[in-house]
C-alpha cells in the first residue's frame, strides 16, 4: 500500500471530521480552516489521517492529528509529523504549539517542549481550540521553527 500526503480540499472536509470525531477530538472548526489541514490518503483514495496547523498569529496551533490505527507506524507517523513541521515552516511560524495527554516522547523526540502553565502565552490560551486544555491532565508543548531554520 502506498500513501500520499496533501493539502486537504474542500471534498476532505466530511472524511476528516469524521476520522477526528471518532478519534475523540473536536472537529469543530475545522471547516473554516480547512485550508490549513493535510490528509494521509491510501491509493484507494480513502483518507486515513490528518493534522491542522491553525494558525495564531505568526505561530500556529498543531491539531487533530489522526492517523487510522490499522495504517498507523512508527516510521508513517514520524514522516507525517515531518512533513507537518515542513509545511508550518513553509508558512513561516514562528513557534508551533500542541496540546496532548499522551505521546510526550514522541513529541520531545521531535523538539517540542513543555510549556508550563505558568508561562502560556496569552494568544494561544485565546485560540478557540485551546478548549481542549485540561490543567493536570493535558500539556501544552511548543517547537520553536525558527531556531529550528538556524541550526540547519
């Protein structure tokens, strides 16, 4: 089975909230940023996987990352991952935040950092998707992109 990776269209939006909704996360606004999403999608043309990258600012808001459990490995979920991180440099972020329980090696695997409460910013706790912050139970993490570009 071979996959491709692409900007989401305007017919991706009912397979993506969908694959979101029964992952158990928000699909709200999805439709209105729908631009900013990427699908994995197999060679039959069935979307597995997603992820958002919501913009804030100059930074942006990873979100509803998914990718189908039956499709899922380590080496499809890094290389999407990257692809994502690509894509939000590519828009010229700044920092890119995402909010998870779960996965923390992973992410820190990848450069991301836990942000403290103490230390959210005020833009990112204002982004209608930071609802989904539960203190004590989710993190806030955050990739800087732009020393990211330095070190390279």
């Amino acid at each position: 089975m071979s996959i491709v990776i692409r900007i989401a269209e305007a017919k991706d939006l009912l397979p993506i909230q969908r694959l979101v909704a029964k992952a158990g996360l928000t699909e709200e606004g999805i439709e209105k940023r729908l631009d900013h999403f990427l699908v994995v999608e197999t060679d039959e043309k069935e979307i597995v996987g997603t992820v958002g990258i919501e913009p804030i600012g100059n930074d942006g808001l990873l979100r509803s990352l998914v990718i189908k459990s039956e499709h899922w490995n380590a080496k499809i979920g890094l290389d999407f991952l990257e692809i994502a991180l690509a894509y939000a440099k590519q828009k010229e972020l700044d920092q890119l935040y995402l909010i998870t329980h779960r996965s923390l090696e992973f992410f820190e695997y990848l450069g991301f950092k836990i942000i403290e409460d103490e230390h959210i910013p005020e833009h990112v706790e204002n982004s209608p998707h930071f609802g989904q912050y539960v203190k004590g139970v989710t993190k806030l993490m955050a990739l800087d992109l732009q020393t990211e570009d330095k070190a390279e």
